[in-house]
C-alpha cells in the first residue's frame, strides 16, 4: 500500500484539485481522470476516494475503505507494542545441577520472548573466598545461552554479587 501521510489524509470532497492520478481498489492504475469521475467511481464501489501522494503532479489518489484502513493501521501500531524487559536470574556457587538447568530453561524462553536476561551469581559469607566456584556457574550457564542470546555485558563483580546481561539474537 502507497504510504499515507502522518496529518490527516484528504478524502472524497476535500479533494479539489482536478484531474488526478487514480489507483483502483484492486491496486491497479486507473490512470490520470477528472476528481469528479474518479469520486463517482469510489461511490458506486462503496468506497472512499483517498489522498495518497498530495505533492506529486497531478496528486496521487486510491480508492479505498478508508475507515477500514484506519482500524488495520491503529491495530498495527499496537502489535508492534513489545516493550524489551530485563529479567533475572539468580543463582548462588552451591546452587544444584538441577536448579541450574531449571532455572537455564526459563531464561531460554525469556530471550525467545525477546527480553533481556540477566544472570546474577550471589555470594554470602564464606562463599567470598571461592568466586572461581561462582564464575564456573557463570560460564556454564552462559555457554548454555550463548545459541538463544548474544552476551551483551560480560561477567563483573560487584561486591557480592557477579552480573552479565544476555541479548536476544
């Protein structure tokens, strides 16, 4: 379809320019016609005569269902409406090999939901000593990842806890 332009298109009677450049429904080219014809033309088809390209010579029109077109143009703009959300996951060095892989599957379906996820590796106590133990975590879950996601911030320590955020592809 011939883009319309973002201020109100003009249709039907607010055409006044004479001849123009009709489009049929169908998307054929009707040709170069009187303003009064082509509007004659739109009403036996139950249609409206609508102003596609106003700065061309003669002006561009299209017969059309303009109120139709205006419903599938709104509900295109809102199913594009996927906001990407950051979700996490938190893991600790002790966490299970079964607690891991549970907790891989559902940031698998985040990333192919289009969100970002981000793992975090949380370290109490004692566990501060060991933070290989938590990178080993880390890596393992991220070569996991790795085919549904792209690494967009690598593996960082900040105090007890070690952050990476993963893209979807």
């Amino acid at each position: 379809m011939l883009p319309i332009d973002r201020v109100q298109a003009r249709i039907n009677d607010q055409i006044r320019v004479t001849p123009i450049r009709v489009i049929g429904a169908d998307g054929s080219p009707l040709g170069i016609i009187p303003t009064e014809d082509a509007l004659a033309q739109a009403r036996e088809g139950g249609l409206d005569l609508v102003e596609v390209a106003s700065n061309e010579k003669p002006p561009v029109c299209r017969i059309m269902d303009y109120g139709k077109y205006k419903y599938d143009k709104k509900k295109k703009q809102h199913q594009h409406g996927h906001h990407t959300k950051t979700k996490e996951i938190r893991l600790r060095p002790k966490t299970g090999e079964h607690d891991i892989d549970f907790k891989v599957k559902k940031a698998i379906g985040f990333l192919q939901h289009k969100d970002k996820v981000q793992v975090s590796v949380l370290f109490r106590g004692r566990e501060m000593a060991h933070i290989e133990e938590g990178r080993k975590v880390m890596q393992g879950v991220i070569a996991t990842l790795e085919e549904f996601g792209k690494l967009e911030a690598p593996p960082q320590q900040h105090g007890r806890r070690m952050i990476c955020t993963i893209a979807p592809r």
